[in-house]
C-alpha cells in the first residue's frame, strides 16, 4: 500500500472522528442549553440558523472555492435527508430534555445498525456488506445495552 493509498484511508476514518467528536460537544451544549430555556421548536430553530450561517463557509472550504453544483436528482434526495434530520434532532432535543447525556448519547450510537439496514433497502448492491462490518455495527449495539443497563 502506497503513502497516497493509506492517507486517502485515513482520511476516511478522521472525518467521521472528527464529526462525532462534535456531535458529542452538541450533545452537552444541548443539555447545557436546556438549563436557559424550555422550547424544543426554538433550541431546533437556533441549530438550524446557526447551521445556515455556517454552512456557506464549509462548502466554500470543502470544494476548495470551486462552485458547489445539484443535480436535479440530488436535491430531491437532499431536501427528504433534510426532513428526516429535522425529525431526528427534534426526536434528540426531547431525549436531552428530560433524560441524561450520558445514557442518551450510547443510545443514539445504535445509528450504525440502522444505518446497516436501510443501507441493504436503499441502496441494495452498490454497497458491500460484510461480515465484519455487520459485526462491528453490533458490537457497538451490544456496547450501547451494556452502557445503558448499567446504573
């Protein structure tokens, strides 16, 4: 394997790092949040205004300053990923609300399962499904019951 090969790998493991390692800050400045104000539909809100303020400037960075083009095809499959993400951070916003950071994050780390499994539906053959990765997504499961069944 190449230095160009390996890098292009990890390249493919720090990114995903790198976003739960923010998802994790979010998490606690949620609940930190919560302590200021009760409104889930305004704490959603906030998110995303500061989502759209930001985003312009990580396109800008991700594209390295080149124009960032949709197909028209791609933006129907954007704007649904978008409802579904609205969903989950309301369904998010609800749990850090009343429950504990530390066991609603393990449980939004099942994420990788159902990833596995709408992956098989939606995407069928152009992904490969293997063993080790069906195994590794249910190991984190198993990790995520053992976290939360423990007081």
């Amino acid at each position: 394997m190449g230095g160009r090969d390996l890098r292009e790998k990890l390249k493919y493991i720090w990114i995903p790092l790198m976003s739960a390692l923010a998802f994790a800050l979010a998490h606690n400045l949620r609940k930190i949040g919560f302590g200021g104000m009760d409104s889930l539909l305004f704490g959603g809100f906030l998110q995303g205004a500061s989502a759209v303020l930001v985003g312009p400037f990580i396109l800008k960075l991700a594209t390295g300053g080149r124009a960032y083009v949709f197909n028209r095809k791609s933006i129907l499959f954007f704007l649904i990923a978008g409802l579904a993400m609205s969903f989950a951070l309301f369904s998010l916003l609800f749990a850090l609300r009343g429950g504990r950071v530390s066991l609603v994050g393990p449980i939004m780390a099942t994420g990788p399962l159902f990833a596995l499994i709408q992956t098989k539906f939606f995407l069928g053959g152009r992904e490969k499904l293997t063993p080790r990765i069906i195994g590794g997504a249910c190991l984190i499961v198993i990790g995520v019951v053992v976290v939360t069944s423990l007081k």
